[in-house]
C-alpha cells in the first residue's frame, strides 16, 4: 500500500533459497502487479513426467509429456496456483522427488522452448491486462525477458540458503543434507548447455544473506522506483 504501480517487468534471477520467491511475491502485492513463477513451471513439467514413467535421460519423451502436460500457471501473488489439466499441484511440485529430477528435466532444450514461449504469453498478457509483472527464475534476464526493465539477481552464501530451506521444510536437523543438495543444484543449473544459471550483463546483483525479508523487499522497491518503473505515490 501507498508504494505506487509498477509499470514494466521485473526479473528476479538467482540460486535456491537466496529469495525469490518471497521476495517476488512481495513486490508484486506491494506494486499491484502480477507474479509469475518460472520455478514452478519446471517443477510442474517434472511431476508429469515422473508421472508418466518417462526415463529422464529420454530427451524426446520427456518433451513430449510436457507438451501433453495441460500446465496452467496463476499469476495472482496472493494466490499464485499451478495446475496440471486442472489439477492443483501447488504441494507435490514441492516434494522431494520433483526436487531430485527437476535439474536434469529443465536442462532438456525442447521443455525449456516450450516453457519459454509460455511464459513470454504470460508476460505479454499480464503487461496488457495490469501493466506489471515481476517474474523470477534462472534465465528471466538473460533469455526470457532480455528487455526487462529492472533486473536482479539475487545471492546468498550457500549456508545461509540451505538454513532457509531447512526451516521452511522443517528439516532443521539436516542442514547439511538441504546444502549438499543446493550445491548441487547449483552446479548442474550453472554448468547446462541451455540457459544456464547467471547474471544478465545489466542485471543489479543483491546479496540477501544478511538481509531479512523486509530489507530485501525495501531494495527492491527502491531500485524499481529508481528506474522510473513505479507510478503514483512512491512511500508515504
Ligand atoms: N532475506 C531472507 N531472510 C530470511 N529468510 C529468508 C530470506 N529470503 C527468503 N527467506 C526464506 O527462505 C526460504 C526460501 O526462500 P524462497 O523465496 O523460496 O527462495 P528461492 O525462491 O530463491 O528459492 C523461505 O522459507 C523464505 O521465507
Ligand atoms: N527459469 C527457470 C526456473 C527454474 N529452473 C529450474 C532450476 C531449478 O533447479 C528448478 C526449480 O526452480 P525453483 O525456483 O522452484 O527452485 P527453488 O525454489 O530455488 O528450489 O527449475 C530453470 O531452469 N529455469
């Protein structure tokens, strides 16, 4: 409230866990925008796949049951939904299974050309429609919306991340399972062929690991205000 519209794309880019979601979400609600989830999208396509049975490794089958998938993704930041033919998957998309698969699935070029030309729509369409969206993911910047008008990408020391994941899985015990498994995330999304994990040249890099949620959605809304994306009243 009381911090204006936003007015163009945002593009939130970084590792696991360092806060784009969170942060997405919130700067979406405070600028009336939409929020899109690019995340949720790979995670979705990997449920089905594993689904179907398909073995990873098989490129063609893989990209054929996301194109069969009936993916449909929400845009509203209060209640951002992801359904598969109408079925919400918004939990299972979580689960540790997807999360195991979810790398080698979204390195598969055919599923990423699909997902990008959706997620292309879903930007145009919410531009039109409410004249914001702040999107986030690995390749928004780079590949997705290369014309963004702000992009960040966002960091955290590899501990501090896997803290944050344990806790929202109230795994506090495993921490350092939850950062065996964010390392190697990490080095399988940096080192793709496809669109791999980086900074857009012009992207801003914001490291969050001493910043809480609040300070993170301060700089952001400062450095959207600063490119002359946000309309209205800025602040009080
Ligand atoms: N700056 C922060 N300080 C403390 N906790 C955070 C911060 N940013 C995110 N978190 C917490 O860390 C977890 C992962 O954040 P999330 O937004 O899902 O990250 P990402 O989308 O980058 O994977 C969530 O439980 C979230 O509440
Ligand atoms: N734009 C995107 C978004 C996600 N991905 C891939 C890479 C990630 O390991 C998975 C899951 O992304 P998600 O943002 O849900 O992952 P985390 O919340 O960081 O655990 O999808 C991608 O390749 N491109």
């Amino acid at each position: 409230m009381g911090h204006g519209e936003l007015r163009g794309v945002v593009a939130l880019d970084g590792p696991s866990g360092t806060g784009k979601s969170s942060a997405a979400r919130r700067l979406a609600s405070a600028l009336g925008a939409r929020y899109l989830d690019t995340g949720a999208m790979y995670r979705a396509v990997t449920l089905a796949v594993l689904r179907s049975g398909a073995d990873l490794d098989d490129a063609d089958r893989v990209a054929a049951v996301a194109r069969d998938a009936g993916l449909a993704q929400g845009t509203d930041p209060a209640d951002s939904t992801t359904t598969l033919r109408g079925e919400d998957v918004g939990v299972e998309i979580r689960g540790p299974e997807v999360t195991r698969a979810v790398s080698p699935v979204s390195a598969n070029p055919a599923v990423r050309e699909l997902l990008v030309a959706e997620q292309r729509r879903i930007v145009a369409h919410a531009l039109s429609a409410v004249g914001g969206i702040v999107v986030e993911g690995r390749d928004i910047g780079t590949v997705v919306v290369p014309d963004a008008g702000l992009k960040v990408f966002l960091t955290a020391d590899a501990r501090a991340r896997a803290h944050r994941r344990a806790r929202q899985d109230g795994l506090e015990s495993t921490v350092d399972a939850v950062l065996a498994d964010v390392e190697r995330r990490d080095a399988y999304d940096s080192s793709r062929a496809v669109s791999p994990l980086r900074p857009a040249p012009d992207a801003v890099e914001l490291d969050t690991t001493d910043l809480d949620l609040a300070g993170v959605l301060a700089a952001l809304l400062d450095l959207a205000a600063g490119r002359g994306l946000v309309a209205g009243p800025v602040r009080g």
